[in-house]
C-alpha cells in the first residue's frame, strides 16, 4: 500500500511538538498530534502507560494504512540536589523521560512502515550536567544510548532512529527556570552564538531527520544549542538561592 508521509507526534500540545507538527504539516506530512493533554485535533496518550501508547499507534495505523515517522517530544523536569532529593519525583522523571521513551521507540517501531524514521528529544543535559537536575540528566542521556541500541536493532529494517539534543529552547517545559532571575541572560552568556533556540528550528531540524536527505543518518544524537555544550550550564541553584535573598 502507498501513502504520504505519516508522521506521529508526541507532545504536540505546545512547544517543541507543536512547532515540529506544524513544520512537519508545511512539508507535506499527515501528521497526528498526540498529548496527554488531548483536545480538539489532538489524540490522547500517555507514553508511561504502555497500552496507552500501543493504542495510539494502532490508531495511526487504523486510520492510515500505516505510518512512515514518529517524534516524541514528551517530557517533564524537576530540580533538586541529590542529597534531598524526593525519590517519587525522581522516579516520575525518569518514567516520562526515559521509560516513556522506551514504551513509544517498542511501539512504533514494531508498527512503522520499513524504512521509516524515529526521532526522539533529548537535551543538552544529556551531555552537560546541571546541578539540581540530575533526573533530568539521567534521563536524556539514558535516551541516547537507548537511541543507540534502538537504531541498531531496527537497521535490518532500514528504520533509522535518531535524537535531537536541544539546548534552551523557551516552551512551557522551562519557563518555571526563565522565571528564576539572571538564568536566562547566564544561559546566553554561555552560548557562544548568544541566542535562545526557537521551537520551529527544533522542528527543522527533526523534518530534516525524517526526510529522505537524511537516509544515510541513524543512532544520532543532533546537538542544536548555539554551541552551549562548549561552555558550561548555568548554576541554577545558586540563582535560586540569590532570588531568595
């Protein structure tokens, strides 16, 4: 059977997925918008329940014939220094970030068309810690080697998975840390290209991932940061703690 380019996106209720929808939309993709936070012309689905995301891709599959791409871009974050550290929080992240992202690459990749390409978030903190962020950074870097072994396992099938590494990129993911004063402009002065990410070049840079151009490309993992990764990350306990007095 033959059919465009179908592409399922997780997240697509705001930020980085809803962008990447967009832009996958503009390049001609038939694109399913899926969240936990379903509403009009978004699916329902919840990537730490197994079923859930089974579900959403038999539904792809249902109402398409099939699908060709997948981009997971859900997520979640917390901050604490490992000593105090509440493990339920610990464990939510980690269920999200990383669980959720085994639970989508098993379920699409036993259901994507050979040949078709997955695409996964992870994050400059896959590679740059942060202090207070060490779930966060277990997680995303935890996604890489999954990306990794997930590329292999698929390349009989000529299915290519691959990530995209953000650096800050301003969604509602990390606007509690742009509320904490001085965090964004440290950021900044950290990145050499002195800049903020915008979503939609996230969303480039995964439509590039998905496309043809890219067949040759799998176990990546994509750093799009403004060169942030050569520097250092901001100290965001400390900017918590001088906002405190």
């Amino acid at each position: 059977m033959s059919y465009a380019k179908v592409t399922v996106v997780i997240g697509a209720a705001s930020g980085i997925g809803a962008a990447t929808a967009d832009v996958l939309e503009q390049a001609g993709h038939v694109v399913v918008r899926a969240d936990v936070h379903a509403g009009d012309g978004i699916a329902p689905v919840d990537v730490t329940d197994e079923a859930s995301v089974a579900a959403l891709f038999d539904a792809a599959v249902a109402e398409h014939g099939g699908f060709t791409g997948t981009v997971n871009c859900a997520g979640v974050s917390t901050m604490a220094p490992v000593v105090d550290h509440d493990a339920a929080d610990f464990r939510r992240t980690i269920d999200v970030c990383l669980t959720g992202s085994f639970l989508v690459l098993k379920h699409a990749g036993k259901r994507v068309s050979d040949g078709g390409s997955l695409v996964t978030l992870t994050s400059l903190n896959a590679r740059q810690p942060g202090a207070g962020l060490s779930a966060y950074c277990a997680a995303k870097a935890g996604v890489v080697m999954l990306t990794e072994v997930t590329a292999l396992e698929l390349a009989p099938r000529r299915i290519r998975v691959n990530a995209v590494a953000p650096g800050l990129v301003v969604t509602p993911l990390t606007s509690h840390a742009m509320q904490i004063p001085g965090v964004r402009d440290e950021y900044v002065e950290n990145t050499p290209l002195g800049r903020t990410g915008e979503p939609a070049e996230i969303g480039a840079a995964i439509r590039y991932l998905l496309s043809d151009d890219a067949s040759w490309i799998t176990g990546e993992n994509l750093d799009i940061n403004g060169g942030a990764h050569l520097q250092r990350y901001p100290d965001l306990p400390g900017r918590v703690a001088g906002a405190r007095g």
